[in-house]
C-alpha cells in the first residue's frame, strides 16, 4: 500500500536539558510528515513525503537523511525565498523557528494531481493546519486526494501539535473543522480530551461520525479499538441512547456543566430525559437563544443518521404497566379524546363519540360571566382542562378543527367566546357582546380585551 504524507520537515536540534541552559545539541529529522514517513518505511511500506524545504544546506541534509530511510523524496521541494525551519528541544520544551519558513510557505499551487492518483491513502496531522499556505495546500490537497479515490487519513496528535501553535484553542477549533473531511481517523485518548474536555469515547464517536468518517481507530493504554459507521449505527439503536444524549449536549452548545440523564422504558421505545445545570462549571450562562429551533434540528439530524423513531403524536406504544395510577388516568383520557377529535368532523361528531367513550364535557366560563373560557373534560371523576392533556385539545385548537361551536350548539346571544385560562388558549374567537351590537363591525369576531389587574 503506498502512502502519500503532506506536512512539514525541519532541523530539530536536541538538548538533554532545556534548550537555553545548553551548549551543544545533537541534530535530529524532525515534523509530523517526516516522522509518519520514516516510521512507515521502516515497516516496509511505500510512503511519499509532499514538503517544502529551504535550499540551504540543511535543507539538502534533511532531504539526504529522508532518501536514506527509504522515504520517496521525488515530492519534495525547495525554495530560495525562505530557510528551512529549525526547532530546539529539550527538557519537554520546545522552541520552534518556523513561521516564515519554507515547510508553512507551501501552497496549493504547487501541488499537482498526478502523485494523489498513484497513492492509496493520503494522511496529514494538525501541526500543518496552523494559519498559512500550507493549511490552503492542505484543502487542495484532501480535493485531489478525494478525487483520485484514495482513502484521507487524519492523525490529529493534538498533544504534539500544541507546541507549535500560538493557541490551543484555535488548535482544536481548525482540528474540529477538518475531522469530517477525512475517511478514517487515528485518535488517541489526549485527543479526546482536548476535542470534547473528556474521555469519554462512546459519546465522542457519536461526535466523529459526519461527514466522510467511516473508520476510527482509538489507541487506548496497550490496545487499539476499531470502529466502523455502520457498527455505530447499530448500536444507536440498541443500548446508546444515553450516548445520544450526550451528543446532542455537545451539538447544542451545552458543555462543562453538571446534568443528570434519565432513561425511561415506559414505551416500546425506550428513550432519555435530561436535565441539565444552566449555569456551568466555571459560572458562565450557557445560551437558551432559539433552544427550540436548535434542539428540534439536532434531533431530526440525530434520528436520520442512526435511523431512530419518529414517535406519532397519539402514539400507542406506551407501556401502561409502567404508569403510576394518575399518570394512567390522565394517559387513557388524553388517547380517548385525542382519537375522537381526530375522528371528528364537527362538534356534534365530537360530542357524540365522547359521550359513546363515557367522557363527560364542558366549556369552561369566566366568574360572574357567561363568557366560554375554555373547555374541561372528565372521565371516572378524573377531570382536566384539554389545554393541560394536549396543546390540541385546548379550546382554540378544538375550534379551529372542528369550526365554530357556535353554529352548532345553543348559545345565547349575550354569550361569547373569548380567550383566557382555566383550559383556553390565546387568539380564541369569540362573538359580539349585545352591548356592542350597535358598533357597525365587518368582521364576525372580536379582538380580546386587556385583562384587569
């Protein structure tokens, strides 16, 4: 299998103590690409190495060093206008001399599609991805790569790459933005962490799954997992519901914070409650801006990926063995009435199949007032407002499904139909006051009036 490897090549100077308290350096092949490539080759594999070097003498040293370990050194190239980039090491410490160096200078331009073609897989890491041309060539590069059918690999290596990025923040932030781009991804626990601040791998994988990821390989300790898309869809299905949850927090913005995930199995699918701490971990206020829009978005997202249920509005999947004797009243009453609205084609329909159920209804009238407030239904002396068993069953919605009521029923001319509590809802409709019969209105209805204080 050959390989094609895009990143940087620099002159690391190593110390055995820190660099500024040290005379002499030992010189060392150094950068992400060089190092993927020797390693590689060592193995037996082809591997190709697509840099920038400085024509200078250490450039012309590290390209001799990279031919010797069997690297295919036909990609390279080198510039006059920039030096080859050099590093200092020791002690964990790490100076780098990059920016404006040959390795981030190399850009899109230079690239040709002819060596993509020949590759079977084309691999890069973060340390590359830093502000400049290269992370340009990078995008041009995956382009090329995609379209000549070999697989894009994405090491991250996050901790390695720190040191040579000006932020850690805009580090993981250029990380996220290219981890969908790759086919498969190689990951390691400090990736994790920095990613998603966790190690929790179940709820990661629900996270790495876009795009074009179709393979992960997690090394964790002294063993290294493989995961497949299709593998993670199945247990979408099955057991990871609570992993779901978590992935749905993160799409949402909701981080760092404490929260509490209930799974309940009261229907024939199972599904999650959650309940979160607005304020998180470090006192900041996590945003509720257009929560519903969000949710509801990342939800259809969540359902279409893993192939979940889409839950009916009057589903019958409820497990009633599970309910608590009021939760059951206050269940059967609401599928009762739900099911004969949806049955119903007029208030006299309505009437008649509620009374054929055994459930008793009546409108709802404001105090000392004939005005219908709203509408109430009972069953086994188990009373409730429709507003409160469904949005659907509140007086307005009733009204507007199955007309006026007005036309049907025996309502007194100084009756009316207005919105307000007690099992109503806003913009209800109602009739014209005797009082007001005077008033030359076109319109058959009534805009409520400001309620008193």
């Amino acid at each position: 299998m050959s390989v094609l490897c895009l990143g940087e090549v620099w002159l690391e100077l190593n110390a055995a103590t820190a660099p500024e308290l040290t005379e002499t350096f030992r010189t060392q092949t150094g950068g992400w690409g060089a190092g993927f490539c020797r390693q590689y080759a060592a193995l037996g594999g082809q591997a190709a190495l697509l840099a920038q070097l400085g024509a200078d003498p250490f450039g012309r040293k590290l390209a001799a060093r990279l031919a010797r370990d069997g690297v295919d050194c036909s990609l390279l190239c080198f510039t006059d206008a920039f030096p080859t980039p050099v590093v200092f090491t020791g002690a964990d410490t790490a100076l780098p001399y990059r920016a404006h160096t040959a390795g981030l200078a190399l850009g899109p331009e230079q690239l040709e599609a002819a060596p993509f073609r020949g590759a079977s897989a084309f691999c890069f890491s973060s340390a590359g991805l830093v502000d400049s041309p290269l992370r340009l060539a990078h995008l041009e590069a995956l382009a090329a790569a995609r379209d000549a059918g070999a697989l894009c690999c994405y090491l991250p290596r996050l901790a390695q790459a720190a040191p040579y990025w000006p932020q850690r923040e805009a580090l993981c932030q250029t990380s996220l933005q290219f981890l969908d781009r790759a086919d498969v991804l190689f990951l390691e626990e400090s990736d994790l962490l920095l990613l998603f601040v966790s190690r929790e791998l179940r709820t990661a994988l629900f996270a790495l799954f876009t795009g074009h990821v179709q393979l992960i390989f997690f090394y964790k300790k002294d063993r290294i997992l493989a995961f497949t898309r299709s593998v993670m869809a199945s247990a979408a299905k099955k057991d990871q519901s609570p992993a779901l949850v978590l992935y749905r927090m993160e799409q949402m913005g909701i981080r760092n914070t404490q929260y509490i995930i209930a799974r309940h199995h009261d229907t024939k699918h199972p599904h999650c409650h959650l309940v979160f701490n607005r304020i998180d971990n470090e006192g900041n206020l996590i945003s509720d801006s257009n929560e519903r829009i969000r949710n509801a978005k990342v939800c259809r997202a969540l359902t279409k990926e893993y192939g979940l249920y889409f839950a009916p509005k009057n589903s019958k999947a409820r497990n009633k063995s599970r309910l608590r004797p009021h939760q059951l009243r206050k269940y059967n009453l609401r599928s009762s009435v739900l099911d004969a609205r949806a049955n119903s084609h007029s208030w006299n329909d309505f009437f008649s199949i509620l009374k054929g159920l055994g459930i008793d209804m009546r409108f709802n009238h404001a105090e000392n007032s004939d005005k219908i407030r709203g509408i109430s239904f009972s069953q086994d002396e188990y009373s409730m407002a429709g507003s409160k068993l469904d949005r659907d069953l509140s007086f307005n919605s009733l009204c507007a499904t199955l007309g006026n009521v007005a036309a049907e029923l025996v309502v007194q001319p100084h009756q009316a139909i207005t919105p307000s509590g007690g099992g109503g809802a806003s913009n209800e409709l109602g009739w014209r006051d005797d009082k007001d019969k005077d008033n030359q209105r076109t319109e058959p209805f009534y805009k409520p009036s400001k309620r008193r204080r």
